[in-house]
C-alpha cells in the first residue's frame, strides 16, 4: 500500500474514499466545513443521528464518479478520552468501511495531543492490516474493490518517518496470518521449512534444517517424542538474520510449530476445539512473521536467531504412549503423563538448542495451554520473564504495536506440580494455575544466565468474530511487539 503524508485541507484533497474521525458533540461545526464540499452532510448528519459516539458510523456515497466518491465519518467518543488505541480502531473502522473503493483512501483523525510519527505509524498499520482477506481456498474470489495508497491529511510532513516500518511490519503480519489460516494439509512441518527457506532467499539470510537423524544424534528426545506418531517427517528449523557491521545484542526468537495438535492418546474431545488446531504453529508463524518484516527492515547492531521444532502431534502404533518416559537433549528425563502438553516437550529442545547459540536474549512464543485463554481471554497474551528489564522492553513493544501483554508470575513453588516418581519431572501438573506450570516447565530449559520471555498466544492467535485491526480468523498476533522490540535492541 501506498503510504503518505497529505498537506492538503479537508476541502482541498482529493482522492476517492474519505475518512474523517469526528468526536463526540463535534459534528456540528466540523460538518460546516464538510457541508461546503459534500452539500447535504449535515442533513445527513442530523437525519442518521449521527453523534460522534464511540464506534458510531456514517457512509455517504455522494456520485460513483464523484470525487471522492465515498464519505466516511467516524466516531471517536469524547474528545479527551481519545488515546491511540481510539486511533487505532477509528482508522480500522473507516478502512473497513473504504471496502469497495478503489484508488486512494484520505484519512483525518484528531492527530494534535499524540505524538505524530507514532499516530501516523498506528493508523497506517491499522489500515492495511483490516483490509486483509484471505480468498486463497476459494475457487472463484469475490472481487474485491480495495484502497490502493493512503494519505493522513493534516499532519506535519516530518511524520512520514512513521510511516517508513508499516509496510515491512504489515508484510510480517500478513505472513503469520496466511501460515495459521491454512490448514494441517497445506501447512506441514516441510511447509514451514520452505517458508524459512523462501526467507533465507529473498533477505539473504542463514538457514539450517535439521532432520529427524540431526535431532537423534542431538539427542532431542522430548521433541521427537511428539513427532513419532506422524506420517510427516519433523522440521528443526534454525534460521539467523544478521546485520551488516558489528553485533551488538544477540536475540533468539523460538515459536511452538505444531502444525496439528490432535492431543495425542490423550486426543482432543469434546468442546477442546480439535479442529481449530491448525492454529498450534501461531508462534511458529510470528517468528517466521518476524523474521520477514527484520529482513526487510534490516535494523543495525542486532543478530536474530529464529528456532522452530516443527512436527504433528498426532496418533498411530508409533506415538508416544501416556507414562512414557523421554530425555531431552540437556539429559533431563520427562515422563509424559499427558501426550496433549506436547508444545512444552517441544520447545524443551528447542529452547536448549537457541541457549546454545549464547543469545543475550530468548522470547518464546506458543499456544501453549488453553489456561491461560481462560485466564485472560482472546485480547490478551500472558507472558512470564526472569528478567525485568526484558519484561519491560516487551511491554513497550506490545503496547507500541496495539497488542494486548500481560505479565504472569513464575510461582516456583507451582513447580511441585510437576514432580514425577520415576523421571526428573512430569510434563503435566494439576489444572490450576496450568499456564504457570506450563511456563515453569520450559524455564529449567533456559540458561539461568539468560534473559528469557514465554508468551502464551493461545488466546489472541485466533479472532472468531474479528476486532479492531482484525478481520475473523488468524490475527498474525506478535509479529508487532517482536518487530518493535528486535529494532528497539538496535
Ligand atoms: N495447543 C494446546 C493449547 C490450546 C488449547 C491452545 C486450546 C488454544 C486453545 C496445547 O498443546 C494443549 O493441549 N494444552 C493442554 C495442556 C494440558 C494437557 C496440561 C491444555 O491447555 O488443555
Ligand atoms: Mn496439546
Ligand atoms: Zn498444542
């Protein structure tokens, strides 16, 4: 998408969709200067009751051929309680409402109290990202009418810098959205492999694939445990962006890559959403995401490690028995007491192995435990840290990026949860507090001298009905906050 900054007047510009955020009580004297282009507004207006309020909406199509063709008013609510947030899902709702369009969309929001390169950012995002659609598995696509190019109209010209990251940041989040749609059939463990590959090659970055010889010989016990009930081969997928010049910060991305979790022996039944875990690589698919978005955006001083084990959890005469007992590629012995909590066996090894690569710096991301989107529902993820400084520089980025974070305490005494008679733990505790466990789990695969995150996107992974920036269906939830914490680090 075409993205700038409009110097123009609300009764100069030209285009063919125009968005006007108006607050509450306000209508009245900005429809004066709307009436003066668009005669009838304020009838309009009056006739619609249209009040300003908070998600309120007004659709005028003056002439097909009129310039603009369409007016969309949108309401923002009182005036001072505007926060960027407001932006966010006014420009969300005024592209929505654009659909149909072609050509350039104007959109004037009350910019004056926000920071303008930031409020420019967050619209523009917010923009491209609600007018995504997926059409890939129909077999005739409705022909959609979409906004081309964007103009802000009324902030200053320097805000354009805003606007540099959008595209390459979108692109990352379009990327996770199309991985998780897709179904188990489409998307594979050799899928995500030729992903990372198709990255490697377009932003000249590193790649290793380790196959399930590479793993056994790496004694990654715990991960193959959960592929060997698969017809599909697992993935170990290590991919590494690094900058021109020096290194200064070295950061590890890992995501979970189930690409289908049925649950094992332990299989999914009723009500625990089988057929919706396809979306079981949501993390895979944000770092993958990520990494698209870094090697466009190439930010300086950072190496980015991304890791995924990738593979089914699935049932046949070779799966994992319940009780059976497994070794990670640490030595330690986990006695699988439940064959659903596969994500944690995974990412055991795959945590060990991005320790290896002596990162300042680990953030995982997982669906990992239905828990937590009982803890905290589907706008927010959970996510625990052993470091504040890290804790913190994550809650920035995911602010920045208008994703919902929220901090989850690493209660060690939950660890007796997990004790096990025979092995060195269970992979399982009881259900209270099982997004906890969960987290603690993975910690005794982290380096102790390692600043390390785990983010819990069982929740906002998946949107049934759609909100804000989200159409329905995969939200490519993380891409934002990783991007903006990586190019923070730079
Ligand atoms: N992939 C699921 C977590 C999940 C469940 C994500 C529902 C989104 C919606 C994970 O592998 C899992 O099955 N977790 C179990 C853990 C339990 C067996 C300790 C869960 O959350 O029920
Ligand atoms: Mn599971
Ligand atoms: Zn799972």
């Amino acid at each position: 998408m075409r993205l700038s900054i409009s110097s123009t007047n609300l009764k100069e510009w030209s285009g063919d969709v125009l968005v006007v955020g108006l607050p509450k009580g306000e209508p009245s004297t900005t429809a004066v200067h709307l009436e003066s282009r668009f005669p009838g507004v304020s009838t309009a207006i009056s006739q619609q009751a249209f009040e300003g309020k908070t998600g309120q909406k007004l659709v005028l199509n003056p002439l097909a051929d009129a310039n603009p063709q369409r007016l969309v008013l949108v309401g923002l609510g009182d005036i001072d309680a505007i926060d960027l947030d407001g932006l966010r899902a006014a420009a969300a709702a005024g592209a929505q409402a654009s659909i149909g369009c072609n050509g350039c969309l104007g959109l004037q929001l009350p910019w004056d109290s926000h920071n303008p390169d930031h409020a420019a950012r967050i619209s523009a995002e917010a923009v491209r990202l609600s007018l995504y659609a997926d059409q890939r598995f129909q077999k005739e696509p409705e022909q959609r009418r979409l906004p081309t190019a964007l103009e802000l109209i009324g902030l200053p010209a320097s805000a354009a810098a805003g606007l540099e990251p959008v595209n390459a940041t979108c692109a990352g989040v379009e990327l996770a959205r199309e991985l998780v749609a897709a179904p188990p059939n489409y998307v594979t463990p050799a899928a995500l492999a030729e992903t990372a590959a198709a990255l490697a090659r377009d932003y000249g970055m590193e790649l290793t694939i380790l196959e399930r010889a590479d793993c056994e010989a790496r004694g990654m016990g715990a991960f193959l445990a959960v592929s060997q009930g698969s017809d599909l081969p697992p993935k170990f997928i290590h991919l590494i962006y690094r900058p021109e010049g020096a290194v200064k910060r070295r950061l590890a991305l890992v995501g979970k890559g189930l690409t289908f979790d049925s649950g094992g022996y332990n299989l999914k039944v009723g009500g625990a959403q089988i057929d919706m875990m396809k979306f079981d690589m949501g993390g895979s698919a944000s770092v993958l995401g990520a990494m698209r978005s870094i090697g466009e955006l190439k930010p300086a001083g950072v190496e980015v490690h991304m890791v995924v084990a990738s593979c089914e959890n699935m049932v046949n005469g070779s799966a994992v028995h319940p009780g059976d007992i497994v070794t990670a590629a640490n030595g330690t012995t986990i006695e699988i007491n439940n064959t659903d909590a596969e994500g944690r066996l995974t990412l055991a090894d795959a945590l060990l192995y991005a320790c290896e690569q002596k990162p300042d710096a680990v953030v995982d991301l997982a669906t990992l435990t239905g828990a937590c989107v009982v803890a905290l529902g589907d706008e927010m993820a959970g996510f625990w840290s052993n470091n504040d400084a890290l804790a913190e520089a994550l809650d920035t980025a995911a602010d920045a990026g208008g994703e919902g974070l929220w901090r989850m305490p690493l209660r060690q005494s939950y660890k007796k949860g997990l004790k096990s008679l025979l092995a060195d733990m269970k992979n399982t505790g009881p259900r209270p507090g099982g997004s906890i466990t969960a987290a603690l789990f993975l910690k005794e695969f982290v380096s102790q001298d390692t600043a390390w995150a785990h983010i819990d996107i069982a929740g906002p992974v998946w949107s049934d009905k759609g909100k804000g920036v989200n159409p329905a269906g995969a939200t490519g939830y993380g891409v934002r906050t990783l991007v903006n914490w990586v190019c923070a680090q730079a």
